[in-house]
C-alpha cells in the first residue's frame, strides 16, 4: 500500500468542507449572536467563610470556602457562571438558580496550635490562578453583560477588589 493523498478536486472539495466547518464553528448559534443586555449582574460580593473542627490529640481540620454573590436581576431565570484562568475563559458554563456560588479554597489538618496553618498561602495561589464573573439569563435565550471577573479567595464588596 501507498501513502494515502487527496490530489485535485478531491483535494479542493475537502479544503472547502473544512473551510466551511471552521466558519460554520465561528458563527455560534443564533443566542450566542445576540447582543447581551445591559447592565452586567451588578452589587458583586466575594466573603471567605471558616469552617473548624476539632479533631483528637490536639488536632484541627479546617477547610475555607470562598462564597461569590450578587444582586438579583430582574427578569433572571438562572445566572452563568464562568471560571477565568490564566489560560482564558472556560466553555463550560455553570448554570443555577441561586444568587451565591461556594467553593472550597483552602483546608488543611494540623495541631490546633498552629491555627489554619498555610490558609493565607493557598488564598494567594488561588487568587492569582483563578476568577468567575457571572450574567444573567433572560427570556427569549438573551442573557446580561457579563459582570466583571472577581479573583477567588479574596474578599470583596460591591467588586470592589
């Protein structure tokens, strides 16, 4: 058996199914062509929640959770969340209901005397590896601008960071 090669019109066609599958691919649907509505999901909120159990000999478990709310949009049926990293914005999109988003960001076990021993190292690398921003979802599959990213494990008000 030979190498196996497109040469002439065949070679023309499959460059014009790709051709057309890539721009097909580029296009979206006709919900991703919409204009988002204004304003994006506003009042952005980040707190980090403490959660401390003791364990035997002297010992903890603990764990941090990062909590991310907003204001209720008026018109929302869901809102999306969307997680931010270094690399770009994921295209799995977390879609509920509830205006808070909880995410665990740091834990450890130690003695109790060494509190919640490495938790202000792990909020650093997780603030810097990774952010959400969220928008609503409307009717008529329209949905918000989207708010601006907030860095998980840093407290925030109003989005302020």
């Amino acid at each position: 058996m030979g190498n196996a090669s497109i040469k002439g019109p065949e070679f023309l066609s499959a460059v014009a199914i790709f051709t057309f599958l890539l721009s097909a691919a580029a296009c979206g649907t006709k919900a991703e062509k919409q204009a988002a509505v204004a304003p994006p999901v506003q009042n952005l909120t980040a707190t980090l929640e403490d959660e401390v159990h003791d364990l035997p000999d002297g010992e903890i478990r603990w764990t941090t959770y990062w909590r991310f709310c907003w204001a209720d949009y008026e018109g929302a049926s869901e809102y999306e969340l969307q997680a931010l990293t270094s690399e770009g914005a994921s295209d799995k999109l977390r879609h509920q209901t509830e205006r808070c988003f909880r995410l665990e960001v740091a834990g450890g076990k130690n003695p109790k005397a060494q509190g919640l021993l490495h938790r202000d190292l792990q909020l650093a690398i997780r603030s810097s590896e990774l952010s959400y921003r969220v928008r609503a979802v409307l009717a008529g599959g329209r949905s918000s601008e989207w708010s601006k990213p907030v860095s998980v494990g840093q407290p925030t008000a109003n989005g302020a960071q």
